[in-house]
C-alpha cells in the first residue's frame, strides 16, 4: 500500500506541472483522499488519480484537500453519486462560487456544512445550496443562518418566527405569518 501511495504522489506531481503541484500538494491531497474518504482505496487507479489531480488543483485555488474530501464522502454516500459525479459537483461549486464573486472555499466547505441540512432535498441538495448561497450573496447573512431560520419553518409558531427573523434581515414587513 506504501508503494503504491508513494507512487501517486510522484505521479501527481509529474502530471501537473502546469498547476505548479509540488510534491507536498500531492502528498496533501492523496492523504486527505487516502484518509478521509470512505471508498477511496476500492475506487480504480484512474478513478483515484482523477479525484487526487481534482483535490490538488482545487487546494491550489484555496479550498482545503480535507474540504473537497467532505464533498466527495456527502455526494457518493449521501447522494449516491459515482467518484466521476462527485468530482464534478466540486468543481461546479468551485465554477459557481466565482461566477458569483464569492470565495470559492466558502461556496465547498459551506456546502460539506450544509448538507446536514440539506440531505433531504436528495437529488436536489446542490440546486438548494446554490440558491441559498445566491440569496445570502444579495442579503449579506451567511448561508447557514438562512438555514437555520428557515429549518424552523415545519411547524406554525416557527414559521412565524421564520417570517418574523426574514423580515428583520430584508427590513422589511415582506413575509406574513
């Protein structure tokens, strides 16, 4: 097992110098692999090469190998998504949190936060995250308070207070009870 793990990580480097990936990026991103995702040493070489080359170059742009790795464990465990699927979600946070000037290691590790939350939007989870992560951008209140005022919302006295706290941050009477 050392060997081969040794062998990523010089593969890895070797395969991304156009990302400028050192030997110390590699080893970070297929540790965190190795060590924080569940199915990682039963997935294919290529299948752990992908995901190691996608963590180093996203921890390039500032989001934490052990951040990505969280997304890869909810998508293929929660969500049922292949190594490839998940891969994919992570850079479409990472494409989405630049497209709305937000830092995209808040956009990956929000969501890893979210997902508690979340996981009973199923298939949907990630279209929900974007939206909140849109409406925190506009009204400047992190997306997990969103959540947690609109976690409330299942009963008719928190629904009130749900509409009561939305109203407080929109300043505004925008939401009736």
């Amino acid at each position: 097992a050392a060997g081969s793990y040794n062998d990523q990580i010089i593969d890895l480097e070797r395969q991304n110098g156009r990302f400028r990936i050192t030997t110390e990026d590699a080893t970070n991103s297929v540790l965190a692999l190795y060590t924080g995702m569940t199915e990682f040493t039963s997935l294919s070489k290529s299948e752990q090469d992908q995901l190691s080359q996608t963590t180093a170059v996203l921890e390039k742009f500032g989001i934490s190998a052990e951040s990505s790795v969280k997304n890869l464990n909810i998508a293929t465990r929660s969500l049922g998504m292949t190594s490839e699927e998940a891969k994919q979600l992570n850079l479409r946070l990472f494409a989405t949190a630049e497209a709305m000037k937000m830092p995209p290691a808040a956009m990956v590790e929000g969501f890893a936060q979210a997902a508690p939350q979340l996981a009973g939007n199923g298939a949907k989870m990630e279209e929900v995250f974007v939206g909140l992560a849109k409406h925190a951008k506009l009204t400047g209140v992190a997306i997990s308070d969103l959540i947690s005022i609109v976690e409330g919302m299942d009963t008719f006295d928190g629904a009130a207070e749900a509409a009561g706290n939305l109203n407080a941050i929109m300043g505004g009477d925008y939401i009736n009870s």
